[in-house]
C-alpha cells in the first residue's frame, strides 16, 4: 500500500488540477491515498478542498490551511468543527512563503486543536519556489521548528520537503524531538531525471546518517509538481529494507494522520 502524505490541489482560470485529475494519477502510479492540501497560492480556499475531495471519500483526505496574516483565513471555531468531525486530517502552514514564524503567538489556537484532536501541523521547509514573490527562506529552514517542537511536546509535527538543502538539520531537529516527522515530498520537479537521483541519494543518505529515522520519514510527491508514478519507482529502488519501505509509504502516514478507519 502506498500512500501519499503532500499533494496540492490548485484552481487558476486557464487550468485545474482537482480532485479528478489527483485521482487518475494516482491509479497511475498504485496509490491508494493521498493527503490533499489546500493553500491560498494555489488558489485553493478550505471550503473548495473539501467540497473537492468529498467526491473520493476514502481515497482523498483533506489538510486544510491556515494563512495566519489573512483576513480570509478559518477560524479556529470552525478548524475545530472540522476536526471533530474528521473533515480534515491535519492543517499545512507556508511559514516561508508566507513570513511568519511556527512559534508566532497568532498559531497557537489552531495548534492546540491539533493537539487536541491528535492530528498533525505540517510546516513546509527549506527551498521555496522562487518565482512566488517574496518567499523568505529565515522562515523556512528546519531549526526554527525546534522551538516549538520543545515548547509543544504533544503537537504532532511535520517538515515537508526533507529542509531542502539541510536535511541534516532536518534530522537533528527530527532526532531530538520525538514529535517531529519529515516527509521526502517536493524534491523533483515533472520527473525523476538524472540530476535529480544524485539529489535524492544525498538528502536521504544526509537524512540518516544524521539521526533520522525511517520509522519517522513519510512519502510525499508535492503533486502536481511532480509525477507520482516516478517518485514512487525512485524510493522503491533505494537500499532500504522490506520493513523500511513499508514505514515510509504507509504504516507511519496511518497512525500519524489517524487512517485506519
Ligand atoms: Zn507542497
């Protein structure tokens, strides 16, 4: 079973890639479930998400997303009908292209639901996609989730992209904090090309001989960044164990974002 923890679905007036498109793409590359984000870049509000992803109950499962700077953003009254109703599985920050810190005081309400409801905060981490304007890479890089991780211990947290360039850092702040996960989502752009496998090798081999561990790494595209079908071919020609490959492509993406039902 696979199942992929970092998708975006996004909306413009010239192109879509819903929940239709998502889905057809992962028949393609045999993945059973995918984590849907939605994301004020993508110009995908929380309600489109979940009016979206309603139509695959089961195989789509909806983190909503929270722009703290935004008039538009959901309240935290709302979040949490969201989350006691299992809507939504987890909520995704953009703390980089967005420029606020994990640890700003406007994010505590939302996190402490997540606590709460034993659901995960997923931080995108590292590179940030440099024709979106202003992204800020002080609120990007992996060490600043240390501060919250200690202060939060309960919160669940997830830092996307392995930190993209510093995985190491990644695997330190993952290392010490037990509440701290990282998915390997977002590192190729289209297909896995030759320069791209040299890039894998290195971030993953960074990542463990750091002190990461399998047991906390999650398998993630950033769809429709990328083709779902060859990332999922790249991680499963890496040398990793029967018992590794399972963590990182579903058994720890169940129990951290609560799919067993
Ligand atoms: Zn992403």
């Amino acid at each position: 079973m696979i199942i992929d923890c970092h998708t975006h679905l996004e909306f413009y007036p010239d192109k879509k890639f819903g929940a239709q498109e998502i889905v057809a793409s992962m028949k393609k590359a045999k993945i059973k479930k995918a984590l849907v984000y939605a994301g004020e870049m993508f110009n995908c509000a929380n309600e489109k998400l979940l009016c979206e992803s309603s139509l695959f109950k089961g195989i789509l499962f909806p983190i909503a997303s929270i722009s703290p700077l935004s008039q538009n953003r959901s309240t935290p009254e709302q979040i949490e009908e969201w989350l006691a109703g299992k809507k939504i599985y987890g909520l995704k920050f953009y703390t980089g292209y967005e420029h606020f810190y994990p640890s700003d005081k406007i994010l505590r309400p939302y996190l402490n639901l997540l606590e709460k409801y034993n659901q995960p905060a997923i931080f995108h981490s590292g590179d940030t996609w440099n024709q979106a304007k202003d992204a800020k890479l002080k609120y990007a890089h992996p060490l600043i989730f240390d501060d919250l991780a200690s202060d939060l211990p309960n919160l669940k947290i997830v830092i996307a992209h392995f930190g993209n360039p510093w995985a190491k850092d990644a695997a330190e702040v993952s290392y010490k904090n037990k509440n701290v996960y990282i998915d390997c989502s977002g590192l190729v752009y289209d297909s896995v090309k030759p320069q791209d496998k040299i890039l894998l090798k290195r971030l993953f081999s960074d990542y463990l001989l750091f002190g990461g561990s399998t047991d906390k790494l999650l398998f993630g595209t950033d769809w429709n960044l990328c083709d779902q079908k060859g990332y999922v071919g790249y991680i499963n020609r890496l040398q990793l164990t029967k018992k590794e490959k399972e963590n990182i492509f579903y058994k720890t993406a169940q129990s951290l974002f609560n799919l067993y039902d």
